[in-house]
C-alpha cells in the first residue's frame, strides 16, 4: 500500500474517532438538548453514510 493511502487511511480514521466525541462532548455540556452517546453514533452513523460510498469507488 503506497505511503500517502495509508495517510490518508490514518487521517480518516482519526476523524471517526475524533469528530463523534467532539460531538457528543458538546451534547454533554449543554444536556437539555440529546444524550451525548446517541449524538455521537449518530454522528458516526452519518460520517459512515457519506465516506464509505466514496471510499468504494
């Protein structure tokens, strides 16, 4: 696998981890508005619906 796929490999998986507990984080600070652990897999959810069809290709 050439060096800049593996990057690229790295970098998005660093945003599947990072961006849904950024999210849920704020759903946890501000707690009148969702439960943080629903926010986050729904945020993972729709981050997968939009990378993996373009990931395939």
């Amino acid at each position: 696998m050439p060096t800049l796929a593996l990057l690229v490999a790295l970098l998005l998986g660093l945003a599947f981890v990072l961006v849904p507990g950024a999210v849920a984080y704020l759903a946890y600070r501000h707690p009148n508005a969702r439960e943080p652990l629903v926010v986050g897999i729904a945020t993972l959810a729709a981050m997968a619906a939009i990378f993996v069809p373009i990931a395939l290709r």
